[in-house]
C-alpha cells in the first residue's frame, strides 16, 4: 500500500527535531511531514523555517495517534528522548505496522531491552529499527566498517584489534545526551540488569560473549602510537554498537574482535596530567550543560567540527588508518544531517530488506558511507 509520506519527523519542534525539518527542507526532499504533540508549535518552527511540509499531531502517550502516524509514513525519524522515558510507545507503533524506523539513541541498557523484547516481533513485521543514527553512534559504527572493509580487500582477513582515537573536537554535547545519561544512571541504581548491560561490551550481541575488553574508563598510555589516553564520553556505547555491528555481520570483524575509544593527549608528563585532568571531569553529569530542547547558536554549530582516527594494525605489522571528519558540530548540526541521510537511505538506497533491530551500519553498509561523504559533511578517508 502506498504511504502518504517518505518520512515523518517526530519531535520537530524541539531542538534537534528542527534542525532535521530545515536540513530536509535546505535539500528540497518532496515528501516529509513535521510531527510532535504541539500543532501550535510545529505550525511556528515550519514558518520560522519557511518550508512547506505537512503537520501530524501526535501525543508520544496515545497509541492511536502513534499507530496512524507510523502508517502513514515509510520512515519514522525520533528525535523524542531520552527513549527509555519516552520511546516504548513510538516504537512499539513502528514494530507493530512494519514501519521503518531511525533514532538518536545513546542509551544501550534500553536498548538492550528493546532487542531482548522485540526483535523477534520487528523481523516478523519487516520493521527495519535503526537506533544510534547520530554522532552516537554513525561515525565510529561506519568508520570501523569502512575500515575494516579496507583491510580484508589488502589482505584477505579483517583486523581483531581496532582502535578510535578522538583527535579533534569542537562541540557540546547535546541536551538530550545529557537527560540520557542521568536516566540511565538513575535506571542503573534501581535495576541490576542496567548496571549488567552497561557493563558488558557484548549486551547488544544476545548470546555471544567475546574476548575481554580495554576498560574505558582508564587512564593509559598506548606504546604502538606514543601517547597517554583518555576516557571518551561515548565510547561505552559506541563500542557495543560496533560490536553488535560485528554480530548481526556473522562476525565480518572476526569473532576476536578487541575495540576501544579514547582521548589521545601526547607523550610524556604533559600528556598524562591531559589524560588525568580529562578523566576527572563530571561535567556531563552537572546541572550546567544544555537541558533537553536547548543547544548552541548556529554560528556555534558552523564553527564546529570533529575528526576521529580509526587505526588498525595486522598481525604482520601492517598499518591502517580511516579517518573520520564532520564539518559541523557533532551533537547537533552533523548529528541533524546524518540521521536525516540515515532515513533517506532506508528510503532511496536500501528500500528492501529483512525486519529487525540493526545499528546503521550493519543496515545501511556502505550506501549511508557514501551518501554521508556526498551530502553530508560527513567523509571517510
């Protein structure tokens, strides 16, 4: 049956949400709706933004309303969160009418749950739920693919050992990132099967348990590269949906996968009191950063980049290396563009495919790689 639109736009009048709205309406992409419980809102943001696309007013607590929506549409873009507080319903709507889905989520103890629960219901359905659609966790998930792909194609076998490093950074995270974070750490104090699933690098991968893993959370130096390391702040859940990338593959990676992401801060004294001083901070934690609707001016998100260095060497010495740019500033104005090329891609480059529950790369492979590089400010070198 044919659908009204290519995509749905849900919580497009929060922050991020508009951002999304303006980068689809910027590209000129002809079918798209702005949604979210507000018609009042979403009526203000379309004529702030000046573009021409249809309003669907839906409450994240009313079923129905979720249902229409999600039937309406090929694909649902969320940008509701933190999902484990706001995202069952929306989910379980796009589940139960095979409808495409793509998200934010940075929250892999939910997510966790979400494939325990409702994998088996999305692959009977032929919904295709694509979570971590945004700097968590596209760069690092693509990065190692695009990797990893360079490897096997010069010598025949992937590399078991991966590593990320954070070179350059300009950017904040995100007000959500941050409402998602303190709801996990709550969740974790009540719940034990929190506290596991934020702890086991393999709680994505449901009955595979692979070798141990670097603590993420240490302050080390790393002899091959020459510099004292710090802790990543999306690294915890970055690494297991890379993992899970390497799982839903049949273990392309190999099933010795080792994979870690850090800080690096130099050599010598001066790098270890970087990585220390790295280490000790909370701010993600306070009170002081963006609350959840808040975010930079759009000077700051112009003015922002990234680069991530993705490096593996083989067993016979060999050195790779794929490097990971965002020309804007990965909590916002690069995470807006990737999710909306995301859904896109779903639509336009893999329009057929198995129901399930899939990181982006084990969905879209190398098409969103490409897509990324050409529209997106988003390359892989």
């Amino acid at each position: 049956m044919a659908k009204e639109f290519d995509i749905i736009v849900y919580g497009a009048s929060g922050f991020t949400g508009r951002l999304v709205a303006e980068y689809l309406g910027k590209i000129g992409h002809k079918s798209f709706a702005m949604a979210g419980r507000n018609e009042d809102k979403l009526a203000q943001v379309r004529d702030e933004l000046g573009i021409d696309a249809p309003l669907v007013v839906a409450d994240g607590d009313d079923e129905a309303a979720l249902k229409r929506m999600a039937e309406s549409t090929k694909t649902v873009i969320t940008l509701v969160g933190p999902y484990q507080l706001y995202g069952d319903k929306l989910l379980k709507a796009c589940i139960d009418t095979g409808t495409d889905y793509t998200d934010l989520c940075g929250e892999p103890a939910w997510m966790a749950k979400k494939i325990r629960e409702s994998e088996d219901a999305a692959k009977a359905s032929g919904a295709r739920i694509v979570f971590s659609c945004g700097f968590d966790s596209i760069p690092s998930d693509c990065g190692v693919l695009h990797l990893e792909n360079k490897v096997k194609e010069a010598t025949g076998a992937p590399a078991e050992r991966v590593k990320l490093f954070v070179r350059k950074m300009k950017g904040t995270f995100s007000g959500g990132t941050a409402a998602s974070f303190k709801a996990t750490m709550k969740a974790a104090f009540s719940d034990p099967q929190v506290l596991e699933d934020l702890k086991n690098p393999f709680s994505l991968c449901p009955g595979f348990q692979g070798p141990p893993q670097p603590d993420l959370q240490a302050v080390r130096y790393d002899e091959e590269e020459k510099t004292w390391l710090a802790p990543f702040i999306m690294a915890t859940i970055n690494t297991k949906n890379v993992h899970r990338t390497n799982f839903l593959t049949g273990h392309s990676y190999g099933e010795g996968l080792v994979y870690d992401e850090m800080v690096p801060t130099g050599d010598g004294e001066e790098g270890k009191a970087k990585a220390e001083a790295m280490a000790a901070d909370k701010s993600m934690a306070s009170d002081d950063g963006p609350k959840p609707g808040e975010g930079p001016s759009k000077e700051e998100r112009e003015n922002g980049f990234f680069e991530l260095a993705v490096i593996a060497r083989t067993p016979g010495g060999e050195r790779f290396e794929t490097v990971v740019k965002g020309d804007k500033d990965p909590g916002y104005g690069s995470t807006s563009k990737m999710i909306s090329e995301a859904a896109r891609c779903l639509n336009e480059d893999r329009p057929e495919g198995p129901g399930g529950i899939f990181t982006p790369a084990a969905a879209l492979g190398e098409d969103l790689i490409k897509r990324l590089h050409a529209n997106a400010g988003v390359t892989f070198d």
